[in-house]
C-alpha cells in the first residue's frame, strides 16, 4: 500500500510555498500590523486567483470537492509562511461545517459555498467554550455554538469587542448575539455531530500549522547562527547549536506521520478519528514548541527583540497551541483511550 501523498498534491504544495513565501515577507505580516484590520484585501484576492477558496467547497457549489488530506500540506504552508489571512479556519473547518448542514437549510449552503468559492465571502467558526472567534471582523458569515445548536450570523448581526492577543497577527473578537430560532441552523445529535467534526478539523488544522512554524523556525535559526561568527566561525558550525536545531528535526520528522494519518481519518471518515487528531495536535505542538525554545536560545538575546522575524512565527506556535483544545484536553481523549477496557491495542490494531 502506497502511503506517500501523489505526485499532484506535492507539485501544488511546492507551487504554494514558493507563492506564500513570495508574497507573505515578514515586512507585509508587519504592514498588516499597523492596518486597521490586519488584513490585506489584495493579498486575499490573490488566494481566491489561486483557487485557494475553492478547494474544499463541494462541487455542487462551484467548489472542487477536496478534502481533509489535500487540504493538510497547504494549511501546513501556511503556517510555515505565517499567513494572516483566515484561509485554514474558513476552508478546513467553516466550508465542512456549513456543508454538513441538513437539506432544509440547502439554500443557506448554495449560497455562502458558492460565495466562498468565488472568493466574495470567508467565514468564521467560534471554537465551543472560547469566547474569543478568530478574524469574526471580516467574516462575512460567523457559525457560532450556543450548546449543541449552531448558528448562522451575518456580521452585521452580532457586536464584536476586539481582544489582544500574543500572536499580534491574531485578531480576536468576544461576539455579542443572541440565539434565536432564526439562526439556529442545527441542534440536537445532529449539532453535537457537526461541533465534534468542527473542533477535529479545528485542531487538525491547528497541527498542521504548528508543523510549518517549526520548520520556519528552524530555518531562520539555521541561517542566522551561519552569519553570526563568533571566533572566526559561524555559530551554526559549533556542535551545541548543532544539537539544539537536530533535537527538533527530529521532533519534526516523528510529528509528519501522525498528522498525516489523522488527515487521512478525517477524508475517509474512519473510526477512532478523535485519538488520531488529539495525537498529531500533540505532537505537531512538542515540535512547535521545542522549535520556539531551541531558536530563540540559538537567536541569544536578539531572539527576544522585534527586529529579527522569529518572534513573528513563535509567538503564532505560542497561540495555536492553545485553541481546539489544549495540550491536557488532547492527552486526556489520549488516555481516555488507552485505558478502555474495549480498545484493542498494539501491532495489527493501533497502527
């Protein structure tokens, strides 16, 4: 069994790296900054030219149908270039959840899905028990969690109050609404159902992000510590920052596998998808954070300051590691699991 991502799939994440990393500098994530959004319209409009809004919305709303899996390697370039805009949370975890609604609300569906994919909406999805929705300023349509039920709202509908956050790129907003029967566009087993895959997908995107920021990390540290010399030699060449940037290679490399296959739960549908997820959340956040700890020791007293770009990337690992669940929330679905006297372990069974 092959279980290598197909030739397609690679091609079009290397053609969005070298788009992002083009496009995204850390002098334009730093311009975005000083704006009162922290958006850029135009760079928003060169990802809709790319077919970026179109990937995961079904075909039947002029979308092409992706899923889960080839949606990973471009959520996890995202995170490599430290990309503002909401593309992750509108396409892997608003377009699913819009399009898991019932067929009495299928003109909702056409209509938001058909936006999305032309690039003329994104959406925002509140993570259950956060009061703070991410980009809910831009969004033009923002499902919400009131219990079990979901709820559509226009922007225009809801107050939004603006909240710091570590990541400066982050823009958070506690939304003010009211539920009512008009908005409420699920509830009940089928709402539990759409808020569980939600908060998945959400944290399967998260992961992959995490994943990108480690190896952006990674690579700033490796090119800084070869321009700095100290002794006549660049610091990258002494064994000890060696071992700081080979721990976390490695971290990197053991976190792709389970990334990976909980992307592959999620398109397929498969059983036991909320181990897989909470198991690549967790490893993609030991890597992230490693990552942050072992560059800025090897940036040295520069890698706390404004002026060098890792602490634009850090400080983004520092605040995905805690949205669609904690680190203790996924070790607990972990253990959970591995203490259940009905659970078949081991070769043949877990892998």
């Amino acid at each position: 069994m092959d279980f290598s991502f197909s030739r397609d799939q690679l091609l079009f994440q290397d053609n969005v790296r070298s788009f992002l990393i083009n496009e995204v500098t850390p002098e334009r994530i730093r311009e975005l900054w000083q704006s009162d959004s922290g958006r850029s319209e135009s760079l928003w409009a060169q990802l809709v030219e790319l077919g970026l809004t179109a990937l995961t919305v079904p075909e039947a709303q002029d979308g092409m149908g992706m899923n889960e899996l080839d949606f990973v390697l471009i959520a996890q370039e995202c995170g490599y270039a430290g990309l503002p805009e909401p593309l992750v949370d509108t396409m892997l975890i608003g377009v699913p959840l819009l399009a898991g609604l019932n067929e009495q609300h299928a003109a909702l569906k056409q209509h938001w899905l058909a936006r999305v994919a032309q690039g003329d909406a994104c959406l925002a999805v509140g993570e259950p028990g956060n009061p703070l929705v991410s980009d809910a300023h831009v969004a033009d349509l923002l499902l919400l969690a009131h219990g079990d039920e979901v709820h559509a709202l226009e922007r225009a509908a809801v107050g939004l109050t603006r909240n710091e956050s570590v990541d400066p790129s982050r823009q958070l907003y506690q939304v003010e609404w009211t539920p009512t029967a008009a908005t409420c566009v699920a509830s009940g087993e089928h709402g539990r159902r759409l808020w569980a895959a939600a908060f998945n997908r959400g944290a399967l995107g998260s992961a992959a992000q995490l994943l990108g920021l480690a190896k952006r990390m990674v690579d700033l540290a490796v090119d800084y510590t070869f321009e700095r010399k100290q002794f006549g030699k660049p610091v990258g060449s002494f064994q000890a920052v060696k071992h700081l940037m080979a721990n976390v290679a490695v971290q990197i490399e053991f976190a792709k596998g389970p990334l990976y296959r909980a992307a592959y739960a999620l398109a397929e549908q498969q059983q036991g998808q909320d181990v897989l997820v909470s198991h690549a959340k967790l490893a993609t956040a030991e890597a992230a954070m490693l990552a942050a700890k072992n560059t800025i020791q090897a940036h040295g007293a520069m890698g706390y300051t404004w002026e060098v770009d890792l602490h634009l990337f850090m400080k983004r690992a520092w605040a995905l590691d805690k949205v669609w669940g904690d680190r203790g929330l996924h070790k607990g679905r972990i253990r959970a699991a591995l203490f259940d006297d009905n659970r078949e372990l081991g070769a043949g069974s877990t892998f």
